[in-house]
C-alpha cells in the first residue's frame, strides 16, 4: 500500500505558501498545522457581500463579485467542513439573511446561475446558457436547503422555507435518482445535514440514502474502466470510512487513492482535469487557485485513509 511521504507532502506545503490564497493557506494551516478555525472564517469572511451572500471567485471558476447561491453553497460547504453550525456567528447570520431575502430564487429553489456570471471570467458552465450536466434543481438548493435545516431555529420562517425545499426535493430525487456526479453530491450533502439534524423520522430518509448509494455504485462502476480526464472516481463520494458508498467500493478506493498518489505532476502536486474557453490571464490565477483547493482535498483523503507518512 503505497503512502505519501513527508518529503513530498512538505514539497506540496511548500508550493501552497507560494502560491495559495489566504483563505486556501488558513485551511491548510488548520488541519495540517495548527491553525486556527478562527483564522481560516476570518478569511472566508472577505468573500461575503453585505447582502450576506457570497461572490468574488469564492468558487474558482466564477469571478463573480456579486452574491450567487452557487458561491454561497462553496462557502457552506467549508462551514459544513469546520462544523461551523451556531447560527450566531455572523457568516452563518449573513447566508440565514441571504437566503431568507429571497433573492436568486426561481420559484421555490434557487438558480443554479446568475446573469451577472456572464459578465466576469468564467468557466463556460457557469454561463447562463450553458447545458452542462452540473445545472440542476439540487445544484446548489440541495445545500442551501440542507444547512437551513442544519443551522436555523426551527421556528424561524426560514427554516420552513428549508423543510419545503428539501422535502420537495428527496420527493423529486425518488421519483428519479438517476443524477449525474454533481447534482447528486448536492443531494448528498443535504441527507448529511438531515441526518446530524436528527431529522431522519420528517424524511424518507432510508429510502433516499439506498438510492443515493445505489446511484454512487452504478457511477462507479460506469467510470471503472478509464479514469483519465474528468472522470468519477470513488473519491468523488467518499471522503472518510463513514462515507455513503465506502462499503462497497473500499476496493475501488485503495486503487483510486494509488491513483492519486501516483499522478502527481512535476511540482508534486495535481493538474486539473478542466480547462476554460477563452480569459486565459484569469484561468492561469484560477488554476493555482484549484491547485490548492485540489491538494488539501487529496491530502485530507489520504490522510482519512492512513495514506500519510507520519500519520
């Protein structure tokens, strides 16, 4: 089984303090050095409009000053990943404020874009009229939708706006759970919050985690053959031995976290998978960005994995 060694994870700490944002080295310093939680919220907290929203190419690929669900669910997202739930920290108040506005919204769930992403650097995804399989009703409201219900006081008008939505979309998601890898990260991310909510007994709750595990193995099992490129690896769903999907693909996983460790580039860390149409000065920052963003994941993965020397 082979590991990451400390020469080459301190060649990758290294590049990030070379190269990383201060809010991607505030992350790294808190699980691989010490740092503080404080620090890295400090940090986040530059990328939050007075709105309470999120924007600033918070999410890489959109350069977007202006507050959209879909860089507000990026920061959830690192939220979730610090167990930052008190909704008396002022980032949580300001998403709670956000998201209670109404603003972004199509109907009852908000938009996957915004227009105003036309008019800033972008991956061509995040363009308002861009078909790609990550525009979808769980992508972000699946989220957005699930940290009301993991945050807000369940007798504030926004957390029922939450239940509404998150009920509407299990409902939508049994009805047809064969989604694509991100869409159903969303959905995922919204069962975790429901079940650390302990609101299992107000959902379908074991009927939506067999789907969603059933749907992790058939996508697994599409991508088995050739994981070159944009491919969905076991990594893509599982993150800790806790993970939905772990059992049955821990096989897959050792191969994949081999994968990872082997398909480091020359700087010892790892190339996107992903390229942009056109703001090529943009894409280079945007790039460094993701290189960071990508290499504390894949350490943390390893880690989760004791595939760290020195772990």
């Amino acid at each position: 089984m082979e590991r990451l060694s400390q020469a080459d994870f301190t060649r990758i700490e290294w590049w990030m303090r070379r190269n990383a944002r201060p809010l991607d080295m505030a992350r790294w310093n808190y699980h691989f050095a010490g740092g503080s939680q404080s620090d890295v919220l400090q940090a986040l907290a530059a990328y939050q409009n007075e709105d309470g929203g999120f924007g600033h190419a918070l999410e890489p690929d959109s350069w977007n000053p202006h507050s959209s669900p879909l860089q507000t669910s990026t920061a959830i997202e690192l939220l979730l990943e610090l167990e930052v739930t008190d909704n008396r920290h002022p980032i949580v108040q300001g998403i709670l404020k956000y998201l209670h506005s109404g603003a972004d919204m199509d109907g009852d769930t908000w938009h996957n874009v915004i227009t105003s992403n036309n008019d800033y650097p972008h991956a061509p995804w995040w363009h308002t009229d861009s078909s790609s399989t990550s525009h979808s009703p769980y992508n972000p409201s699946a989220i957005l939708a699930g940290f009301i219900l993991r945050v807000a006081d369940q007798d504030s008008r926004i957390y029922g706006r939450g239940m509404d939505i998150a009920l509407k979309l299990c409902n939508t998601y049994l009805q047809n759970p064969g989604i694509e890898r991100h869409p159903l990260k969303c959905v995922l991310i919204m069962l975790e919050c429901i079940g650390r909510s302990g609101l299992q007994g107000q959902f379908p709750y074991e009927q939506l985690v067999a789907a969603a595990e059933d749907r992790i193995n058939r996508l697994l099992e599409a991508s088995a053959g050739d994981w070159s490129g944009y491919s969905t690896r076991p990594s893509v769903f599982i993150e800790t031995p806790d993970s939905l999907g772990f059992k049955a693909n821990a096989a897959m996983l050792e191969r994949d976290l081999d994968y990872i460790i082997a398909g480091r580039n020359s700087e010892g860390l790892w190339d996107l998978t992903w390229t942009w149409d056109g703001y090529d000065k943009a894409f280079a920052l945007s790039e460094n960005w993701w290189k960071a963003v990508i290499a504390i994941n894949n350490l943390r993965l390893l880690r989760a994995f004791g595939r760290l020397d020195g772990e």
